[in-house]
C-alpha cells in the first residue's frame, strides 16, 4: 500500500535520476577538463609555487559548483513549476500536496545537488597529487603530471559510465573523451611553450 500511494513520486525521482545523470557527466566533464586546463597551463608555465596553484584551482572548482548548484536548481525549479501550473490547468486542480507537486519542490534540488557536487568533487580528485606534494614535499615525479594523469584517468572513466548509460562498447566511448582531453593538452602545451 504504501508503495502503491507513493509510486507517483518514485516515479518522478526516477525520471528526475536520468536528468541529474546527464547533469554529473555533463558538468564533471566540464570540471574535469577545467581543472586538467589549469594545471597543464601551470605545468607548461614552469610553475614550482604550489599553495599559488592549488588556491587558483580551488576557486575554480567552488566557482563550477556553486554556478552548477544555483544554474541547475534555478533552471529545474523553473520548469517544474511551469509543468505544475499547466498541469493544474488542464486539470483544474490543485496540485501543491500531490505527488506530482512535491516533486516538483524536491527534485530540482537533488538535480542541483548533483550538477553542482560532480565537477566539485572531481576537481578535488584531480588535486589529490598537488596536495600530496605540498604536504609530504617530495613525490617520485612531478605533482602537476600526477594531477594531469588522474584527470585523464577521471575523464576517461566519464567516458566509460557514458559507454554504460548508452549500452555501447565502454572502451571505446572512454577513449573518445580521452581523446579530447588528450587534445585539450596538446593544445595547452603548444601554445604555453609558444610564448
């Protein structure tokens, strides 16, 4: 019985998952090749001051989550409530205690939550190694090429969850946004040694 009185909700949250799941890979992306951007740009720079890199990174990553947080839930509440009132027009209804209409206050902020979260902690992931080198000061290679690897491997398993969500071949949907973080570096590099 319970399940049957709240189906309609369940259903919502299922329909709003497959939102929120386009949102992590879309904005981790974002975050993951903002911050694989940034620090093959302090790489490619010579730059040796760590606490100057990861304090600019850091204010990136709380940047793309609180743009992804706010622009997510703004955008969803807006067209949760417009569904809403249509839906109570063609009804002519009051839908506010409904299902439907709880829906429609929670979910925009779980798919906030979601769009705002994924580039943040990804960008935390990505600065595991420049932490690591600041605190322990000696790692058995450079701290920005260990935060390039884990950012390639981060985009690539981004790539691998698309391959999964789209039932095709996982390897070879990883390696097409490995490919383009590749590309993002080589292009980074270029012009960083060009100046």
């Amino acid at each position: 019985m319970i399940f049957n009185k709240n189906k309609h909700l369940v259903l919502h949250s299922l329909r709003a998952w497959s939102i929120a799941r386009r949102y992590l890979v879309t904005n981790g992306f974002d975050g993951a090749l903002t911050m694989l951007g940034m620090v093959t740009g302090f790489h490619a720079s010579g730059m040796t001051t760590l606490p100057v890199a990861i304090s600019a990174c850091l204010g990136a990553a709380v940047a793309l989550f609180i743009s992804g947080l706010s622009s997510a839930y703004l955008s969803e509440k807006a067209e949760r409530e417009n569904e809403l009132r249509e839906l109570e027009q063609a009804l002519v209804a009051d839908l506010t205690e409904s299902d439907y209409g709880q829906a429609s206050r929670y979910l925009p902020l779980l798919v906030a939550l979601v769009n705002g979260l994924s580039p943040l902690l990804l960008s935390l992931l990505i600065l595991l190694p420049l932490f690591f080198a600041e605190q322990l000061q000696s790692l058995p290679s450079p701290p920005f090429i260990n935060a390039i690897g884990v950012a390639l491997i981060c985009i690539f398993s981004l790539g691998v969850f698309l391959g999964k969500i789209s039932k095709t071949f996982w390897l070879w949907s990883g390696l097409r946004t490995l490919m383009i973080a590749i590309f993002t570096v080589a292009v980074i590099l270029f012009f960083g040694r060009s100046l």
